[in-house]
C-alpha cells in the first residue's frame, strides 16, 4: 500500500478517513472557519490548534477496549500519527498556506 505524502501508515490512514468521511469534513471546514476568524492568530497557530483538535476529535472516539493487546495496539498506532503534517495538509487545502507564508515573510 502506498502512503503517498505521508510519513507513515498511521498519518495515511486518518487521512483517507478525513477525506472520506462526509461528516468529518463538515466539521473541519467548521473548526477552520472558526479558527481563522481569530485575526489575532497568526497562520501556525492556527495549524497548530487545529493539529490538537483533530487529535483530541478522533481520541475522544476510541471505542472501549478492555486493557490488552487491541489497546495497545490501538494506542500505538494513535501516537505515529503526524497531526502537525495533517494540520498542515488540511490548512493548504483550506487556503490557511497562503497566510503562513505571508506572515513568515513578515
């Protein structure tokens, strides 16, 4: 399986499931609306933020597991994602780039 752009499998995995889950996009292009509405943020704060939201969006979704291999299968996998690289994935297809390189210009 190629993983394309990403680092690993795990940052592949999540997203391919952000861009296919209908609901989940809605509600990324809600948060990043709202994130950018902030004109004091600069751009990598804004990438930044949104990195912990999706983080803290698809941890909040772990099913319950009781303490054993599939945990700690599911845990590990968890922390190989790069949310900084998938923030950073979705702030370009959302336009937020152009931001971040102009203030990193400045």
């Amino acid at each position: 399986m190629q993983t394309q752009e990403w680092s690993n499998y795990e940052t592949w995995a999540v997203a391919q499931w952000l861009r296919i889950d209908e609901w989940t996009e809605e509600e990324v292009e809600r948060v990043v609306a709202a994130l950018e509405g902030g004109a004091e943020e600069s751009g990598q704060r804004i990438t930044w933020q949104l990195a912990e939201w999706l983080r803290e969006r698809l941890e909040a979704g772990f099913p319950s597991l009781k303490s054993g291999i599939y945990e700690r299968l599911l845990h590990g996998a968890f922390e190989h994602v790069d949310w900084d690289a998938l923030a950073e994935h979705i702030a370009a297809e959302y336009g937020l780039r152009q931001r971040m390189h102009t203030e990193r210009a400045a």
